[in-house]
C-alpha cells in the first residue's frame, strides 16, 4: 500500500528516504536517457532509409559495418575507449560526473557527451538495421512499384507510400530500446560516476540495502509496462487497420 502511494520506506545502511532519493536520482537518468533514445530515434531511421534507398553502395555497406559494430560491441568497451581517447589523451571532456542543466548548462553539455553518445549507440545501430530491413521489403510491394511508374520522385514515394507502412516494425523496436535505455543506465553511470538510479541500485545490491534495490527496480519495471502501453496506443495512430475494442 505504501509503495502504491510512492513511499518506499528508509534505506536500511544510509537512512535516508528511499522516494526523496529517487525523485533526485531519476532525473539524471531520465535526462541521459531520453535524449539518447531521442537521438536513436531520430539517427536511426534516417541512416536505416539511406542504406535501403542506396542498397549495395558504398554508403550502405559502411553504415551497415558500423551498426553491425554498435550492435555487438559492449557498451563498457565503448566507454572505456571514449574515456581513454576523449578525457585521458586529450582532455576535452570531463572524465566523470553529472551536473544538471539548470545548474550549469555548459558543465552539463561537456559531462553528457560520453554517457549520451554511449547510451545512443546500441539504439541507433538496431533502430538503423531494422529500419532499413523493413523499408527494403516495403519497396519490392506491387504499389510502390505503381508510384514510380506514374512518374513521383523518390523523396515523395519515400515518404508518402514506404515510410508510414514500414514504420510499424520500428516502433515495436522503440519500446524495447527505451527499456534497453533504462536498464544500461547501471553500466553507463557506474563507468562515468554519475548519481542516477542505475548507481543507486549498484550501490544498493552492494550494500545489501534491500528496500533501496526493491524499490529502484520496481522503478524500472514500470518504465517497461508504460513504454509497452505507449507502443501499443501507437500502433492504431499508425495504422487504422488496427482497431482497439
């Protein structure tokens, strides 16, 4: 009961209070993360259009190779060479640490670079392969074909006839890299000592903090029930085939 109300109790090693701790903590994960599922977002299709559209040229087999690479590299090797190339060799960047925006927007600009870039990668590489599979079956239809018989250029038959049927298959994907985003979080703030909600539960299960491990995870789990519900809701704004009773 106390929980549903957003009462989480006291940390059993730190006594602090668990939900005062997560309204701080999660702001910082929800910033890393949103804008990194944010550029997914947006990156992805639009180098997954470019391979499709550019099948077998060289622009394609290189995105192709990279995103192969974003997919299958671990995102603490990542890390790790951005902290060595970015911070360690040449200083440009802050090596750890989070400040917020509204505290010091430069600091925070400089600070996010690495744990965003990091965040996005995995998005960006599986939003890109999968947005480019799908754009590639939609272009072999039968009605795509009639487009560019009746004489429409390739921007408009792209984005009037292929993107709005091809789109159904990538935002599927975007409820599951929205959960992919949350759950990296613990790798990505671990590495770059940022004091969001993934530190908070690696900390906890550290300190054997039950109530604090408990409660960030029912966080987490909740993040993946509403990401679930918001794809579902898009799938009848997408297609009005899909009809919900």
């Amino acid at each position: 009961a106390q929980m549903g109300r957003g009462d989480f109790g006291v940390s059993l090693m730190r006594n602090f209070k668990i939900s005062d701790e997560i309204g701080n903590r999660a702001t910082v994960t929800l910033l890393i993360g949103l804008v990194a599922w944010l550029i997914g977002l947006i990156v992805g299709p639009l180098l997954g259009i470019v391979c499709a559209v550019r099948r077998g040229k060289f622009i394609d087999n290189l995105i192709s190779v990279l995103a192969n690479i974003g997919v299958t590299a671990p995102s603490f090797w990542i890390a790790i060479l951005l902290v060595y190339a970015l911070s360690l060799k040449t200083g440009l960047l802050p090596l750890y640490g989070y400040t917020l925006p509204w505290v010091n927007f430069g600091a925070c600009i400089k600070q996010s670079i690495m744990p965003v870039l990091v965040t996005a990668l995995g998005p960006i590489a599986t939003t890109a392969r999968q947005t480019r599979s799908s754009v590639l079956e939609v272009l072999n239809e039968d009605y795509v074909r009639t487009a560019y018989e009746k004489g429409l250029t390739e921007r408009k038959v792209i984005f009037r006839h292929v993107l709005k049927n091809a789109l159904m298959p990538v935002v599927t994907l975007q409820g599951t890299m929205l959960r992919m985003v949350v759950g990296g979080s613990v790798v990505v703030e671990r590495i770059f000592v940022i004091p969001g909600m993934g530190s908070m539960l690696v900390d906890g299960m550290l300190s054997h903090d039950y109530p604090v491990v408990q409660a960030v995870t029912v966080i987490m789990t909740a993040v993946v029930v509403i990401s679930s519900l918001i794809v579902d809701i898009l799938y009848a704004w997408i297609d009005p085939r899909i009809q919900y009773n």
